[in-house]
C-alpha cells in the first residue's frame, strides 16, 4: 500500500510517517513539501491514499484540493489542518475529501482516520457544527495568537477580526454580514491584512496564521 503524505511541515511529515509505518501492514509512505511535487509523486507513483495540508505556501487550499482529487480521482484524500474551524472542514468535506483530521488530534486518530477510509468510509475528527467555533461576533482567533500576530505584523483590532474569519473560510460577502459592512470595505481590509502579512492571497495568509501560532508547551 502506498500513502503520499503532502505536507511543508517537515518535521511533522516525518514524525507522522514514522508512527504510522508500525501500525500499518506492507505500507510504503512518500513525502512531498509543495503541492507541485505531489502532484509529480502522484503521477509517477500511484498512491493508494493521499494525505494534503490544506494551507502550504504554493497550494491554493480548497482549489488544490479538488485539482488533485480531479487529477487523480482513484485516490482518496485524508485532509489535515491545524485550521479546523466549522466552515473550512464543511468546505473540505463539500469538495469530495473523504476525511479530516485535525493536526491536533493524537496519532490513533489519523490511523483510525486512514483505516476507515481506506474501507470506503468517510471521517472527520471534527463535527463542523462542534469544532468550538465561536459566535460571529466574537473573535474567532485564539488571544495568544491575536497577541502574536499583533506584535509582529501590528494589526489593529478590526484587522485581526477579518483575518480569523478568513482562516475559517469565509467570503467576502459572509464577512460583510458578519461585520455589518459592503463588500468593498471587505475587500479593502482584506487587501491590508494581506500586505500587512506580506502574503500574495488568502490561502498564504492562513499557512502564516497557522506557522505562527503559538506553540503549546
């Protein structure tokens, strides 16, 4: 059996190829960094089960997704994210994936994760509807994290509102219901959070949320 595990997080793709390789049977895992040498890995291997971070620095997040489920659409997809707000796993699980683990749920998860799907089953780790998502007009990011990216991009309150409703995958248009604002004024906070974050698009804006949030421990 062949995993490809897509993931730019080194460390943690190692990690989780050397826990799953005891627990499955005749398994042989690649890795790959970049969507782009997945996508190559893919070709020329075959894998039976395809493991994506959603947020890497040269994915397009749900857009790669379907691409690589259209591209290869005998290999069942696992999704991980440490963004595992409501609407991105709705999003996700909407585009075909046949599974999501959050990247903080234990290593039993994933390799229950992996079993099911490979049975034809689906999983998610986390109920979109109880994914501890606050209320709208909360804010969605965590405070050690609003603190972060506070101190090091010096966001303003409005700001950082936006970018935690951007990590969980809403529009434009949701984002103004939420804030009570047009489109246009979404779009001008939008276009500042993203130079503030020094990222070219929404997807390498939530990869940056996710490389600096805060490490528990």
């Amino acid at each position: 059996m062949k995993i490809l595990i897509i993931d730019d997080h080194k460390l943690f793709a190692e990690g989780l190829k050397q826990v799953l390789v005891p627990l499955m049977d005749q398994i042989e895992i690649e890795l790959a960094s970049t969507v782009e040498e997945g996508f190559a890995i893919a070709r020329e291997s075959s894998p039976d089960l395809a493991i994506l971070d959603l947020y890497m620095p040269d994915s397009q997040g749900i857009g790669s997704l379907k691409l690589f489920m259209h591209s290869f659409p005998l290999c069942p997809v696992v999704v991980i994210s440490a963004c595992d707000h409501g609407p991105t796993i709705q999003r996700v699980m909407e585009a075909g994936a046949l599974g999501f683990v959050s990247k903080a749920a234990p290593v039993e998860e994933m390799h229950k994760a992996l079993q099911l799907v490979l049975a034809g089953e689906v999983y998610c780790s986390v109920e979109p509807w109880k994914s501890g998502e606050t209320e709208e007009n909360d804010a969605p990011l965590a405070k050690p994290l609003e603190a972060a990216l506070t101190q090091r991009y010096n966001l303003t309150p409005r700001q950082l509102h936006v970018l935690g409703l951007i990590t969980r995958g809403l529009t434009n248009r949701e984002i103004a219901q939420v804030l009570g604002c047009t489109e246009g004024t979404v779009k001008v906070h939008v276009s500042m959070v993203l130079k503030a974050l020094g990222a070219k698009n929404r997807t390498e804006a939530v990869w940056i949320v996710e490389r600096d949030m805060p490490k528990e421990g």
